[in-house]
C-alpha cells in the first residue's frame, strides 16, 4: 500500500523533527538531518494527499475495490476523490474489436472456412458487476466462447451458398441478435458481427458459382422472351391499325368517285400546254384516252 507506506514515513520524519526540536544545541549532522525529515515530511504529505484523488480517462470508468468489498457505484471519466486505501480498477467502455477465425459446418454438413468480427462495448452501469462476477478478463471469460458457439449454430442452419450470397448479411445480423440474447445480461452491449472472409471448398465455390451463372442465364431469357412478347403485341397493334385504316378507306372509295376523279384528271392534262390526243369514251368505263403526240 503506498498511501500507508508514505504515511509511516510522514510520521517518522515529523517525530524526528520534533525530537530534533526539542533539543537546545544541534550539530551540523542533527540540524542536516531534522532539514532532510522535514522535507521527507512534505513529500510523503503531498503523496498521501495525492492518493485520495484519481484520475480516470476518456472512456473509461473506475471500479473501487476496498479490500474485496466493491462499490456498486462506478467512477466516471475525469478527477475523483477515493478513499487511499481502496484500489481503483479502470475498465474501457469503447467500442472493441474481437476477431475469430473458425472453422464452421454448413446446412449440408460441409465445413467452411470463416473469419469474423465482433465489435461489442461494456454496459457502464454493469461494469461493477462484471467485475464481481467474472473479472477484467471478461471478454476471453464470456464472449469469445460464446461468440464461437453461436456463429457454429448459426451457421449450421444454412446453406454453405448462404455464406456466399445477398443472405451473408442476414446471417450476420443473427449472430449479432443471438450473441446479444446471451451476453447482455452479463453487462456487454453486441453492435455488430461482420463476416470478413469466407472460405468455401474449391470444388463447392465452383458449383456454386456455376449455378449462379445458370440462374443469371435463365433471368436473362425470361427478359429476352419479355421483350418479344412485347415486340409481338405491338407488331399486332401496328397491323391492326394498317387493316383497320385500309378499311376505313375502301369503304370510302366507290367506282362514281374514281370516274369522277379520272374525269377532274383529263380536265387538267387537257388544259395543260403539252401537245397530246385525247379520245373521248374511249377508254375502260368510257374515260378519255390521252396519247402522247411526242
């Protein structure tokens, strides 16, 4: 204990500065030596009055350890006075980082390759409990064991093409909810569990991606056969409107119109300049011939 250590010195030196006091005539040595206890005297009173004040960083909370007895309350970040005697353990509520590299089994009973992360925190209002119950080793105590056992379950639920797919995201975010269901009430708040690498076996990562191939062939064809199903519907349109326009226009020709049109045409070639001949009902329906005299 140094607050005790430095309080045996402070008595000693202010006893033999006393004592040295008292006495009428000192030599050089007594007078040298009452000089050193008083200095002694002063430094071992500034550590003693050091020692009731601590000082715990950013990030960081204090548990105060009085001989075994541990205060339910915690110090937060900053100055605090303590009591010299207790010991202050000083434990991190950042955001850590474990990571696991682990052999895990599949769905199908294949056994893949996985590195993940777990990024987790400290409840700081547990942290007096985690360290009652468990210690300042908490995260090799609870959570890493713990992290393994879950990512195996979790992953023997799904298929080894999960781990290669859209689905690694969703798996990820069951590890994280399962982890936390087991390790919050031991005061470790989970914030996530990414999977950094996956490694399937070479003759599975082959099939797998084989089979993707087949299934962006087969979504590409529905598209193709979707596009010309729907070129087909509007050829069909299209040819509609061509029939229904040439309908609508032979129902409005009649054979007085086209005599009567023919007739408007030799009106307007005969009044033109050109020389010509034109032989009148002679022609098919008794329309006029025009013979050109060039």
């Amino acid at each position: 204990m140094l607050f005790v250590f430095f309080a045996l010195v402070a008595i000693i030196t202010f006893i033999t500065w006393k004592i040295a006091r008292k006495r009428a005539v000192l030599s050089s040595t007594q007078r040298n030596a009452a000089n050193i206890s008083i200095v002694l005297f002063v430094i071992s009173l500034i550590i003693m009055i050091s020692s009731c004040f601590t000082v715990i960083p950013a990030g960081h909370v204090g548990v105060v350890d009085f001989f075994g007895y541990v205060s339910e309350g915690t110090l937060k970040a900053g100055v605090n006075f303590v009591n010299p005697l207790a010991r202050v353990i000083k434990m991190s509520i950042k955001t850590q980082e474990i990571k696991e590299s682990m052999d895990v089994p599949s769905k199908e009973g294949l056994t893949v390759g996985l590195e993940a992360s777990v990024l987790f925190h400290l409840n700081p209002e547990k942290a007096s409990h985690v360290y009652k119950t468990v210690g300042e080793n908490y995260v090799s105590i609870i959570l890493e064991p713990q992290f393994r056992s879950v990512t195996r379950g979790v992953t023997a639920s799904y298929e080894a093409r999960a781990l290669y797919t859209s689905e690694r995201e969703i798996l990820s975010q069951q590890i994280s909810h399962s982890l936390q269901n087991l390790v919050e009430h031991r005061g470790i708040v989970i914030e996530s569990a990414p999977l950094r690498r996956i490694v399937l076996p070479p003759g599975l990562t082959a099939a797998i991606e084989e089979k993707l191939r087949a299934e962006q062939e087969s979504q590409r064809m529905e598209w193709v056969l979707q596009k010309e199903k729907q070129e087909a519907e509007r050829k069909s349109i299209e040819a509609k409107g061509i029939a229904d326009f040439q309908r609508i226009v032979t129902q409005g020709i009649s054979e007085p119109l086209l005599r009567w049109k023919g007739i408007e045409a030799t009106l307007k070639i005969a009044e033109s300049q050109n020389a010509k001949v034109v032989i009148i009902g002679a022609g098919k329906d008794g329309l006029p011939i025009i013979l050109d005299t060039k």
